[in-house]
C-alpha cells in the first residue's frame, strides 16, 4: 500500500496560523501570474493517482468556504 501527502505549506512548514486559518493561501504568491496549463498545481494528476481520498472536516470546511468554480 502506498500512502501519499498533497499539501501547501508556508516557508516557515506550518499548514495552518496557530488560529488554525489558512489566509496566508489567499495572500501568498503573485495573483495577476499566468500560470497556463499548471494553474492546478498538479492536483488533478494526484487526485488520477489514488484511490481514496481522506480529508477532515475543517479542511473540507475550509474548501467550501472557498466558493471554488468546478
């Protein structure tokens, strides 16, 4: 069995503040880049890559809160 990780962290190796938000995501990085075919960050060859998929309930809250188009 192979178990695998996909997950952003800051430069400092901290998923999330100590308040346990992750804004820095939304802040992070140049907005106006074209990031052409990679925009994905490789999430949709990781997501064809397994099996299942675990995640808890303040990520998946997170996500929601997003607002994210399919």
């Amino acid at each position: 069995m192979k178990c695998s990780v996909f997950i952003a962290t800051s430069a400092d190796g901290f998923i999330a503040k100590n308040d346990g938000s992750v804004d820095w995501l939304h802040a992070a990085g140049k907005h106006d880049a074209d990031m052409g075919d990679e925009a994905d960050m490789g999430m949709v060859s990781f997501m064809a890559s397994i099996d299942c998929l675990i995640m808890g309930r303040k990520c998946m809250n997170m996500i929601d809160s997003m607002n994210l188009t399919p």
